[in-house]
C-alpha cells in the first residue's frame, strides 16, 4: 500500500484526489463530532465550506428535518441550532434529521476531496472502525488529508494519520507499505506521543483556544479512542452517511 499524507488542505488541489481514495482527519473537532452525529443517528450529514452555502441549501430542505450545524473560530455560528461540540449531538437532538454542517477547517478539507472515489472520515474516536473498514475492503493507495488549523499544520491531526498507518501495519505485518516523508513524520510523531493523548491535544494551538472558551470537555471526547464505532463515508459527492458494512462490533486495535 502506498500511502501519501497533506498536512493540509493548501497542499493539494482537487484534481489530485480524483477517483482516490482519501482519509480526511478533523481530529479537534469536526471528525469527532460527524462521528457523535452519525453515531446517534443523524439521517445525513452535509458538509459544506461556507455558511452561506449552507445557509442556500438548508432553504431547499423541509423545516423540521435538518439542522444547521457548525463553528467559526470555534463558535457556533449564528443562526445555527448545533456549534461543534460531539455531546451537542445527542440521539435526542439528531436523530432521523439531516445536518447541514459547515466548519473552519474540517469541512473545507472534506469539500477538497469532493471528487475522490470514497472519502472516509477518521479521527481517534472511531479508529478501530476504519482499520477494520480496511482490512475488509483493502486498497493499493491511500491518502490521508488533514484539515489542519487554517491552512496550517496542527499536531493533533499528524498524530491521528500516524496512528492510522502504524494500525495499518499492526493488522497487516507482511504488508508492503511505501511511505511519503510526510506518511513516515506521521507515524514518528505518534509513536513518541502516544501515551497521554489527552494532554497533547490540551496541548496544542487549537487544543489551548478550545481550553480558553471553555471546551476542555471537548478535548476530552476527542482524545478518547473507539467511543463512535462508525465510519462516516461521503456519498455522491455531498453526503455524509454511515458505510453499510460498519457495525458497533469490532476488533480494538492495541497500538
């Protein structure tokens, strides 16, 4: 398996992706949150790069069936019924509803791979999910998009690729795997900061920024591993949904 990480979204355009499949990783907060969504039932989710354009598509939607979800600079935005915070997206909430859902970083790199054979989204909260996903539906390249802090690299979202490739080598030893520097720094990353992902992620420039209004909670969610057994996987190009094979029974990876 060749395997090819960008730090960001600025890295790459959307013709590199096309007909791809891509791995995109929101770990702070939007991979987490898509996952609490979908785990507690959300009908569909869709993502969009701009609130005004979730603002156009929520009006072609029937009232009562979808809510605006999303953040800018970490806020919800006005107007909005849900911000980015995975415990806003309780059964109670989202259940049987679409979501159109529009944050600074996640949903823009999300937005970038619009034109990949599959998109799947990733962060610490479902990663036993997606490394089963792979063992059963494997792949011959493989590329991991960040969404980074506004077009810069964040360690949270490095250290989530990096787990992803040393699980990927857990479960598949005699694997060969081809590596870009970036793939290989990934990997390096997890492994020398694994043993306290909480405090990485408090750590962090967008972990400190989330501490300062008041989210730590969020943190928490975030750092813990396996809690959404889900993998989000875009559809026709607009639509977030659940893949058909996932269920809640799965094997946990010891990484």
């Amino acid at each position: 398996m060749k395997i090819q990480v960008y730090f960001q979204p600025g890295q790459s355009d959307e013709g590199l992706f096309k007909g791809k499949t891509v791995i995109v990783i929101d770990v702070l907060r939007a991979s987490t949150t898509l996952c609490a969504a979908i785990h507690s039932g959300a009908k569909e989710i869709i993502p969009v790069a701009t609130v005004d354009n979730a603002m156009k598509i929520a009006t072609n939607l029937f009232s009562g069936q979808y809510l605006l979800g999303g953040e800018r600079s970490g806020k919800m935005i006005d107007g909005f019924d849900l911000g980015n915070s995975p415990s806003e997206y309780s059964v109670e909430k989202v259940g049987k509803k679409s979501i159109v859902f529009a944050t600074t970083n996640g949903t823009v790199a999300i937005h970038r791979t619009r034109y990949s054979d599959k998109t799947l989204i990733a962060g610490f909260v479902n990663l036993s999910a997606i490394l089963e996903h792979f063992a059963k539906n494997p792949v011959s390249e493989l590329f991991i998009l960040c969404a980074g802090k506004e077009n810069e690299f964040c360690i949270e979202d490095s250290l989530c690729a990096g787990a992803l490739i040393s699980g990927l080598n857990h479960q598949n030893p005699d694997g060969e795997f081809i590596l870009s520097d970036a793939a290989r720094a990934s990997q390096m990353i997890w492994e020398s900061k694994k043993f306290n992902l909480a405090e990485e992620l408090r750590s962090s420039d967008h972990g400190k920024v989330l501490i300062e209004l008041g989210l730590d909670a969020d943190i928490v969610d975030c750092a813990t591993m396996d809690k959404y057994p889900v993998v989000p996987v875009l559809k026709d190009s607009s639509t977030l949904k659940a893949w058909s094979e996932t269920t809640t029974v799965f094997k946990k990876v010891d990484l």
